[in-house]
C-alpha cells in the first residue's frame, strides 16, 4: 500500500504518515522510490497502539435528498380543493378522510395533527400552514408524503403573522431527517413570490406542482 | 512515654518529599532486607531438616506436604494466593499508587519457605520481593506520604529484597528500574538506591559479605566471545520454553481438575518423583549451580539436557499445582545447565579450540535465560556481575543478554511478569497514553454549563438561548420529570435558523437528536474515547440515571490531557 492509501486507511493527513516514517513510528519498507507499506503490519500496528480504524463504506452523512424530493412528495399526497371546516378541527377530520394511505390510523392521525397544534402552531404566515405530528407515526410510509389542501373558506390557525390560513401542507415522514428536509425545501418554495401567487389559484393545481419542481431544482 | 515517637512520626510527614523518602527508604531498606535474610536462613535450615526426615523413597512425599500446606494456609489461614507475585506489585506501582495489603508482606513469604523446603521446584526471590514491596509500600502508608514517593518506595523495598538475598545492590537497583517501576527518574532513583545499600549492609552484618559463587578468573578469548552468540539462542530457546511449559501447567491443571487441594496433591507428587530422580531439579537449585560454575559438576551431555527440560517441567508442576515461588532461580539453574550444555556441544565439535571453562558458560548461560524470561537484560547483566564478583566476564554477558531478550520477544512479546497482567488488561506503564488516561476521571471532564431545554420549545424560543449559551449542544429534558431525552446540536438547527418564518413552527422535539451514544459517570477515559471514535461527535452526554449531569468534548479531554502529561513530567 501506498503512503496515501495508508493515510485514506487510518483517516489521517498524508503529512501526518510521511512525519511518522520519518520519526519511525509505523512500520514500512523501502523501495528505491520511497515506501510502502504491508497493509496487515498496519492493521496490527494500528490494533497495537489502540487505534481504532474507521469503518469503511459507512458514511455519516445520509445522501442529499435529490432535486424532485418535495415535489414527489405533493404528488404522493396529492392536491385537494375545496376542504370544508370553519376551525382547525373540523378541517383536519375532514383532511384526513381524504387521505387513503392513513388507512385505519385516522384517530390517531387526527389526534396527533391537533397534539402538535397544541404546543405551537404551524401556521407559517402567508395564508399556509404545514401540519405535521410531534413524533414519526406508525403509518409504514416508506417515502414522505405531503397532501396539500385548500381551504373552502380562511381560517384563524394563530399564525406568526396573523393572518387567515387558506393552504395546507401536511407532512407525514418516514423519519426525522426526511421531515426537516421537506420543512427546509417547502421554506424555500414559500420565499418565492411565483410559488405564492401560483397558490392563489387552487383550481390550476398542475401549475402548483409544476412551479415546487422548478423552485426546487434551484435549491441548494 | 508515647508522645515522643508520634512528635517523630508528625516531623515525618511533613518533611520535604526528598528527606522523606530517604528517611523512609533506610527504614524499608532494613525491614524488607531482614526479611529476605530471614527466608534465606528459615529456607536453609528448613530443608536440612526435612532432608533429614524424609529418607530414601519418602522424599517422594515431601513436596506433596509442602504444595499441599502451602495450599491450605494461603488459601484459608491468610486468604491469598501461590505463585510468584511480582506482577501484584508491578499492578500496584502501575494502577494503585504502589498500595499493597500488609499480608503480602509475610504470605508469599510463608508460602515460598514450605513449596521450597519441600523439594518443590522454585525460587525464593519473587516472594521476596513482593514481601519487600509490600513493607515499604505499608510503611509509606504509615508516613503519609503522597503515590509518587509511594510507589517509588514501594519499588526499593523490591530493590532491598534483591540486594539483600543476592548481596547485590546494584542488581536490587536496577531489577526495580528495569521491571518494577519502569521509569528512570531522579525521583525513583533516590530512595531505591538507598534502601538497596541499606538491604545489603544489614544484609553482610547477618550473613557476612559473601560472594555467591566465588570462582577463579575466567581468561577469556576471542573464541569466547563469538560462542557468546550461539548461547544467546540457545539460551533464547530455553527461556521460551520455561515461559511456555509455565502456561502448560497452568492450562493442564486447570482440565486436570478444579480443585485446589486435587492440583496441589497430583503437581507435588509428580514434582516429588522428578526430585526422587534427579535431585538437581529440587528446590530453588542453587547447590547445582554453585558446583556447575566452580567446574565440579560432572553428568554426561545427554543427561544435562534431559536435566534442563526436568528443571523446566519441574518448576512448572511447582508453580502450576499452586505452590509459591518465582522463577528467578529457575531461570539461573536452567541458564547455568544450558551453558554447560552448550560448552559440552562446543568442546565436542570443537577439539582443538581452547574454551575460557565451563564455569564461564553456565554463568552466562545464567545471564541469557534470566533476561529472556524476565526480559530484563540489564538486571540479569549486572546480577551475575554481582554475584560472581567479576568483571572479567563483561562481554560475553552483554552480548548473550541483549540478545537473548530480543530473541525471546520474537516468541514472546511480554515478559513473564507482564504477560498474565497484559491478559487481563492491567498492565499500565509509566508515561504511557494509557497511564494518563487512566488518571483522569469523568468528573474532572464533564462541563455542566450547558442550558438546559425542553422538548415542546420552538425554534424561536430556543434562539435567544443560543445567543448567551456559549455551548453549541442543549440537552434537552422532559419538563416535569426532568428525564434526559436527547441532544439538539447547534450544526443540526443551523440550516433551519436562517428561515426566519420556520422558526416558530418547528419544536425542539423534532430537531433533537435521540441515538446518542452515552457517557456513564463511570466509564473509563479509555472507553469514552472509544465513543468518541465511535459516534464521530465532539461532545457526548453524560448521564446517570436518566438524568444529564453534563457533557464531555474531545476538546477539553485534549486540554486535560495536556495538563496531565505536563504534571507528569520530571525536570
């Protein structure tokens, strides 16, 4: 093996392993071109000083979710108008009749969607609020899903800004992560002034999808 | 009448650490040195008479006895346990700050007097030192005085023991160095030095200033000193086969059988019919050796060999059946038979060369497994230094002793003192990683100014906590109980901060993360990095009980680490 290879193995600066060849502390051997090293005299070497090898092929980092994420996900969900309800509750009760992936899970669904009302609201200003439970439900989703609604009528979610809610995007994620990564990608979509005048129009819901995808492929 | 010596001890205890361990060091030097003469003298007349006893086929008998009482009084008069000891003490210095039970000053001793007395095949060192260590280790318990000078203390009482049954202080001083401590300071030096002297004087006012093993000068030549190389290996042989045969016998008699009484029974019967044999095997062995290096020893090639493998089976049985003992004098009765044997090969190829003796290379045959065993090359030099009195045989002893422990390490990477200690993780060296790890505790590490937050807290409330914490992790807790739920870091919040309208709508139950690896308060610094490599995470939460108590970051483990090893160095 390589100098190199050695610092790739032992995670460590390529500087650090020639310094310790030079001072003679990790066993290599000589060639006329400088040196290598037995990758089992390393393992042991390493074993020997308590070094603990990093594991290989595990990243710490789960992969960025690709372009299309937020979009796929509205498109799982789908895009619903006309939602009946004069408060929070009646509106959700009648959100979550019209979506089939909860299957028998609606109570629980519907308890935890007002649970996390409770503590703080999701309205996040601009007429959109983003329900969304405390904790993953049980629910089996593999891949996030965001069903979107608008409201019959605006009503009062105690938003940041005060303002009437007319648009929701609910938020069942498989897992914690998934769930602030569609939070960050749909903040980014409510910072465009196309996104917000495209939600006014409820009846074209093509041109909503259309503009997530293409205010995500921006995102970075 | 009493006031007097507690107004000595009270002066004692706060006298600089200098004076102290000097004043100390005669003391241990004395007691510890008083101790080794006495095994020395009890040993001596003990086996004269139980040679006188046990007569013709009886002395098949005698090791039994001597194994079985050995067994008996240690294991249920003084609770403890055969073998040789000196790893306790290495264990001591190196992880207990030189502290020692008072019973190890006198068990080991006790017990070496009836395998040994019996015929049981052992030395009578180790359990001197260990008895050594172990009065200068109460002794500087007595005088209050701090772990450094304990233990350095504790190492001349083994210096002591050594000077005083060798009559060799130089030889105490350096085995304590070289095995013991391990660390060449002033600081150690000192009082090792001093009770070594001190061993050695009360030590020639008991016994007389005796040379072991007196013998005429050796003229040694050229030939010599290249045979020297061949005796390094095959010295290195024999050494590894006494550090192997060793851990047979204790493996053998282990699937032998369970019992304590079982081994000590069927190891000094076969001990007793090896000695019954071949009496040279007996006991510590010294008589072999004193007529091997004076040249009066006469057996025929073959039987030297066969008595080189009896002495190695033997000693092995002894210890292995659970006699006390050490293999210091094995190692020289082994060396000196196989540089008997190596000049007997020599002399047969060789006709016509002209060899310094026989005395010569048992001598250094001494020198080669003692270093191989005890991988102490410089103790075992300048022990046969000593006790022959001669400096004449200087080459050829350096040359098989530095070899013959690189060689033995080839087979064996840790000495017969470490190696059970290495097993069972206990070996700790001065100046190690793994010496000022073991120093530093969970509660010297931990930062308790973190702030605290609760679980149904939103982002935007969390913000001004952030602003005047100067720590990037909240550990965040249930509100009523109190309960440790889990960790919201500043670089997991950080893309969501910016994103002043989220702010409100997200609640610190769905940014913290639950999957922590945690820190006990128990844990060892060892086991904390472990985590640390483990979890790739800068700071890891301490929490007992459920309960944060506070995190540990790799940052302030590198601060303290540094100011570890700067107490740790001696100017």
């Amino acid at each position: 093996m390589s100098a190199r290879e050695i610092a790739a193995l032992l995670h460590l600066p390529l500087v650090k392993i020639h310094r310790w060849v030079h001072q003679g502390k990790i066993p290599c051997k000589f060639k006329e071109d400088g040196c290598y090293f037995l990758e089992e005299d390393v393992r042991r070497w390493a074993e020997e000083h308590n070094f603990i090898l990093p594991e290989e092929g595990k990243a710490t980092l789960g992969p960025r979710p690709n372009a299309g994420f937020l979009g796929h996900a509205v498109e799982r969900g789908g895009i619903h108008t006309g939602l009946q309800g004069a408060d929070i509750y009646a509106l959700f009760a009648n959100a979550v009749e019209r979506m089939p992936f909860i299957g028998r899970h609606t109570g629980q669904v519907l308890e935890a969607l007002l649970d996390r009302e409770e503590i703080a609201s999701t309205g996040i200003g601009r007429g959109v609020a983003i329900p969304h439970p405390r904790r993953v439900l049980p629910l089996g989703l593999e891949e996030p899903v965001v069903p979107v609604f608008f409201c019959e009528q605006p009503v009062d979610f105690g938003a940041v800004d005060g303002r009437p809610v007319t648009v929701l995007f609910f938020i069942f994620s498989p897992d914690i992560k998934t769930h602030l990564n569609l939070l960050s990608r749909l903040s980014f979509c409510l910072r465009s002034p196309r996104f917000i005048s495209v939600m006014e129009h409820p009846e074209k819901d093509r041109r909503l999808l259309e503009s997530i995808y293409e205010i995500e492929a921006r995102f970075k | 009448m009493r006031k007097f010596p507690i107004k000595i001890h009270a002066l004692l205890v706060n006298l600089d650490g200098r004076v102290q361990s000097i004043i100390i060091a005669i003391i241990v030097g004395m007691v510890s040195g008083l101790a080794a003469v006495g095994l020395n003298r009890s040993l001596h007349h003990l086996s004269q008479l139980v040679e006188g006893t046990f007569r013709g086929w009886t002395i098949v008998l005698a090791p039994v006895i001597g194994i079985v009482l050995t067994v008996l009084i240690l294991k249920y008069l003084i609770r403890d346990f055969g073998g040789h000891g000196v790893p306790e003490v290495i264990y001591s210095v190196g992880m207990k700050g030189g502290r020692l039970k008072l019973r190890a000053a006198y068990s080991k001793l006790l017990g070496s007097l009836l395998t040994l007395a019996g015929g049981g095949s052992a030395g009578p060192e180790a359990p001197v030192v260990i008895s050594g260590a172990a009065i200068g280790s109460n002794i500087a318990t007595f005088f209050r005085t701090n772990e450094r000078i304990r233990i350095a203390v504790t190492g001349s009482g083994a210096a002591a023991a050594i000077a005083a049954i060798f009559n060799a202080p130089l030889a105490g001083i350096i085995f304590t160095m070289e095995v013991i401590l391990g660390e060449w300071t002033a600081l150690n030096l000192l009082p090792v030095a001093i009770a070594s002297a001190s061993g050695t004087i009360l030590s020639r006012a008991l016994k007389g200033n005796q040379i072991p093993f007196a013998h005429r000068p050796f003229q040694i030549g050229l030939t010599d000193i290249l045979a020297a190389v061949g005796l390094a290996v095959l010295t290195a042989l024999f050494a590894v086969v006494l550090i192997k045969g060793l851990r047979w016998a204790g493996l053998f008699f282990r699937r032998l059988t369970s019992s304590d009484l079982g081994k000590a029974l069927s190891g000094g019967l076969m001990v007793g019919g090896l000695g019954y044999f071949f009496m040279e095997v007996r006991g510590e062995g010294y008589d072999s050796v004193r007529s091997l290096i004076e040249g009066r020893f006469e057996r025929a090639m073959g039987i030297v060999f066969l008595l080189i493998l009896l002495k190695v089976a033997a000693t092995a049985l002894t210890l292995g059946a659970g006699g006390a003992g050490g293999v210091f004098a094995p190692s020289l009765v082994v060396g000196s038979l196989g540089g008997f044997f190596y000049y007997q090969v020599l002399t047969a190829v060789f006709p016509g060369v002209a060899f310094a003796g026989p005395g010569l290379f048992a001598l250094v045959g001494m020198a080669g497994v003692l270093s191989g065993t005890l991988q102490a090359p410089l103790t075992s030099m300048f022990l046969i230094l000593e006790i022959t009195s001669g400096y004449d045989a200087i080459l050829p002893l350096l040359i098989v002793a530095f070899l013959a422990a690189t060689l033995v390490k080839l087979s064996e990477k840790h000495s017969i003192y470490f190696q059970e200690l290495v097993r069972k993780g206990l070996l700790i060296r001065p100046r190690t990683d793994a010496r000022i790890l073991a120093d530093l505790r969970v509660d010297e590490l931990l930062e308790t100014d973190c702030i605290r937050i609760h679980p149904d807290m939103t982002l935007q409330q969390l913000v001004p906590v952030i602003q005047k914490s100067h720590r990037n992790y909240f550990p965040v807790e249930q509100r009523e109980s109190g309960q440790f739920l889990g960790m919201v870091t500043f670089d997991d919040i950080k893309p969501y901060l910016f994103t002043a309208d989220l702010l409100p709508t997200i609640i610190v139950e769905e940014v913290m993360k639950t999957d922590l690896l945690l820190v006990d308060r128990k844990d060892s610094v060892v086991e904390i990095l472990k985590k640390f490599d483990r979890s790739k995470s800068w700071s890891l939460p301490v929490v007992e009980e459920g309960r944060f108590v506070g995190l540990i970051s790799k940052a302030t483990l590198l601060d303290h680490y540094r100011r570890e090893l700067l107490t740790q160095t001696e100017l």
